[in-house]
C-alpha cells in the first residue's frame, strides 16, 4: 500500500500552527512502522535555506488552470526517513508567510491540481491520497469528476479535518477560472449559501474523513461546533472517526530541549528551570505561575481571561504569556503587564525556544479553549510537568484527567462549562492545593510526567483506515 500524505505545511519546513506539528511527525511515525508513505507540500520562500540546500530537483511539470498554463518545478527530499516532494512555483509561493493572500484560492487549488498532476509523471503512484484541511480538500472532488490518468488503480482518498472553521469558502466563479469546472459540476455536494466550499466538497467526495480527536468528531454534528456544516457532519458520519493527535517526542521532551537552563524529567529540574527563567524575568519562584502560550483570539478563551484578571491578580499568581493575536487582547495583555508589573511577564510575540521555557517554568498552564479541536499545548504541557487548566471541548477532555477533591489522581484541572467563574473556581483550587498540601500539588505533577501521547497508537489507527479505504489493494505492506 502506497501513501502520500498532502500538506499545506509541516515541521519543520514551514509551520504556523497543528497541522505543521502533525504533518511533520505522523508520516515518520508511520514509516518507522514499515508504511511505504511519501509526503507532498508547497516550496515556500519561507523554508530555511538548511532544507533548501539539501533538496534535489526531479524535473519540471505543467499544471493546467483552465486557459492557463502554470509551470512548476519538483523537488525531494529524505528527511527522518520519509521521502518528502516539494511543488515549486514562485508565482503562488515565493512569497514571504504561509497563508493571508487574495488569492488563497488560486494558490492551494494550483497546489491540490499540482499534486494530480506530477505524480503519474514520476515513480510514485498512491493508493491512496491522505489530504489536510481545506487547502488539499479539493483533490477528492477532482479525483471524482477528472480522474487520475496514468494509474493503473483507482485512488481513494482520506481527508482530516484539523479545524472545521477555516473551509475553503469562494465565489462560483472560482470553479471555472481555476479549476475549469462548469455551473453543472455545483453540485450540493459542492455549493454552500451561494458560493463554493472546498472543505464541504471533500467531506463529501473523499473515502473517509477523519478529525483529530474523538470529542470533536461528536461535537462537529452540533451548531455550535460544526460552523454550517453539522448537517454535512451528520450526512457523514458513517465515514467518519475521530483519531486524536499524538505528540513527537524527539521534539518536545525537557530531557533534550536546548532551550532549557536545564535538561529535566522530575520535579526537581523542573524547580530549577522555574527558578532560573523566573528570576530573569523579574519574578518569584516561590509563587504558583501560570503560563499561557497561545493564539491571542476569542476561540482560545482569551475573553474568559479578561473578564476575570483582577480576580486572579487578588489571587497572587503570576502570569506568563506569549503570543499573538487580535489586536485588542494584545491590548489588553499590555494594560496587564503594566498594571500588575511584579506579577506578569507578557510576551507578543512567538519564540519556539520561549514557548519551552514557559513550559518547564510555569506550575499551571490555562487553556481555556471555547473550542479545541485536539490541541497540543496541553499534551506538551505535560511533558513538562505543568498541570493543564482547561475547559472541557475537543481533544482537551480527551487527554486531561480531572484533579477530583479527595483524591490523588489526574492530570489536571476541568471546568464544564465555558465561563470565566467556573474556569477561576479551578485555578483557586488547583492555588489552594499549591499553597496548602505542596506534596500532593507534587504527585500531580509526577502524573504529568508519565502521561504519554506519541504517534505509535495513533499512527496503527490511521493505518487501519487506510485498510479500510484501500480494500481492492492487495500488497498492502505491513504494520509493525
């Protein structure tokens, strides 16, 4: 069985959120395990000059946009053993960033066509394509409608959705002057309150959809989480599974992260990473710190923050936050740092050598997510020994275990219901067990540390869709 996993982004080539940490460690994960997985993603001018040096040119192919034709070069390389194709073309991607543009159609359409377009002219042909997010998601409809030519099998198709919220939404118009596709081809699978939807097209067109944890799946069937598309959701759910992401472990583990003062993996490094990054920045180790590392955006429940800041401050905690965002939480997070100076360290910005530094100092890390597909934050959190406060949605009820009164286990502490009260109740307790029974605060953490969420059961999971998608194949390899 023969896989290419399509991408818009991946680490650590280019990356701007999970996807990029998901697709730089699943296809390695699987190709440990003896899959036979390639993987595709845009050249972008982005990508470090390390990676560029080292890639080598296959040749040169022509992607046909209706009247116009887009000339594009292929490039490969093997990293962590997984044979990676790069589609160059400076007129979609060499540009600065990886996403934002006008054209954003254009550039991820181009891309998903490129991708049908190079393969049968080289020495790689899939049983199956796995697609991201709505920047593949138009490959399974154009596999439908156009076929592949030059394979002698038919390619099925899987597609996970990372974020239901990002969908791909365009005018009509964009079907003919990119894709060449006529008023016929929109159909309900297609069309979407007047316009097209990629993301609903591929739901619809590919062999099986997967999302990234199991909470979300379910919760995708709702309103409030399915963003217009419960009812596709629910049309799908025969096809569907939610599979939750796992964590690479050769990047984030305090035991080899350079970032650090130093190397940990129980509570006594963590002291001393704690006390280090904290006297650096002006404040007190002795004091119950929470970090955030975070999008600074309403989805990440930055609002529940703002309604209770001066409730927290009264609380003597510190706050360390990094991020970027909107610019009126990045507003907000200013008046913090200015009125509360000996009790909060703000960073706007984003700095992955800084992320781990607020990771290994920080006794709490909030995550207060309104909606969290998966989330990795929490899970590296843990890693590094940091409780996780979160709200219970997505993948964050599926990888927190609750801190319960009276009892010694979990991994951290769960409010139910999105609101700023409940989620203050949890840091006052998780404050009150800090300063009051420092031992038991202390088996908490030692719990975190032994949380574990590589890609090795997860990666079986994905395999066995594929078994499922790719029924008519007969060398279908091995799964160690």
């Amino acid at each position: 069985m023969k896989i290419l996993y399509a991408t818009s982004e991946a680490f650590p080539f280019a990356k701007s959120g999970g996807l990029g940490d998901v697709a730089g460690s699943l296809p390695k994960t699987l190709r440990k395990n003896n899959v036979d997985i390639r993987a595709v993603m845009p050249l972008y001018q982005d990508i470090p000059d390390e990676y560029k040096r080292k890639m080598k040119k296959i040749g040169d192919f022509t992607v046909q946009l209706n009247w116009r034709h887009q000339q594009c070069e292929l490039y490969y390389l093997k990293h962590d053993n997984v044979f990676w194709y790069f589609i160059k073309n400076d007129y979609y991607f060499g540009r600065p960033g990886l996403y934002g543009y006008f054209d954003e159609a254009e550039r991820f359409l181009f891309f998903s066509k490129a991708i049908l377009s190079f393969i049968p002219k080289y020495d790689f042909c899939p049983n199956i394509i796995h697609c991201n997010d709505w920047q593949t998601a138009a490959i399974p409809m154009l596999l439908k409608k156009q076929g592949y030519p030059g394979c002698a099998h038919q390619v099925k198709t899987v597609l996970t959705i990372h974020n239901i919220k990002y969908q791909g939404i365009y005018g009509v118009e964009t079907l003919y002057e990119i894709l060449g596709l006529y008023p016929a081809d929109i159909t309900s699978e297609l069309e979407f309150n007047g316009a097209i939807n990629i993301m609903k097209a591929g739901i619809y067109y590919s062999d099986y959809v997967t999302t990234v944890s199991p909470t979300y799946a379910k919760e995708l069937e709702h309103a409030y989480f399915g963003e217009g598309l419960d009812g596709v959701i629910r049309d799908v759910k025969w096809k569907m599974t939610g599979i939750l992401n796992g964590v690479d472990y050769d990047v984030f583990d305090p035991m080899i992260d350079k970032a650090l003062a130093f190397p940990y993996n129980d509570i006594e490094g963590k002291k001393k990473n704690k006390a280090a990054f904290l006297k650096e920045q002006g404040l007190d180790p002795s004091k119950l710190t929470i970090g955030m590392v975070s999008r600074l955006v309403e989805l990440k429940g930055i609002d529940l923050v703002q309604r209770m800041i001066e409730e927290l401050m009264a609380l003597d905690i510190q706050l360390v936050v990094l991020g970027t965002g909107d610019y009126h939480y990045e507003e907000f997070f200013k008046y913090v740092q200015s009125r509360y100076p000996d009790q909060t360290s703000i960073h706007l910005a984003f700095s992955n050598a800084l992320a781990s530094r607020i990771y290994a100092a920080s006794d709490l890390f909030l995550m207060p997510s309104r909606v969290e597909p998966c989330g990795l934050s929490q899970i590296i959190a843990l890693k590094y020994g940091t409780l996780p406060v979160v709200n219970r949605t997505g993948g964050l009820n599926d990888t927190i275990t609750h801190i319960e009164d009276g009892s010694d286990e979990g991994n951290g502490f769960i409010f139910n219901e999105y609101n700023a009260h409940r989620m203050f109740e949890q840091i006052k307790r998780a404050k009150r067990i800090y300063d009051e029974e420092p031992k038991r605060f202390e088996k908490f953490v030692k719990q975190a540390f032994l949380a574990n969420f590589d890609w090795e059961q997860q990666s079986k999971e994905y395999y066995h869709i594929y078994e499922i998608v790719d029924v008519s194949n007969e060398d279908k390899g091995s799964m160690l």
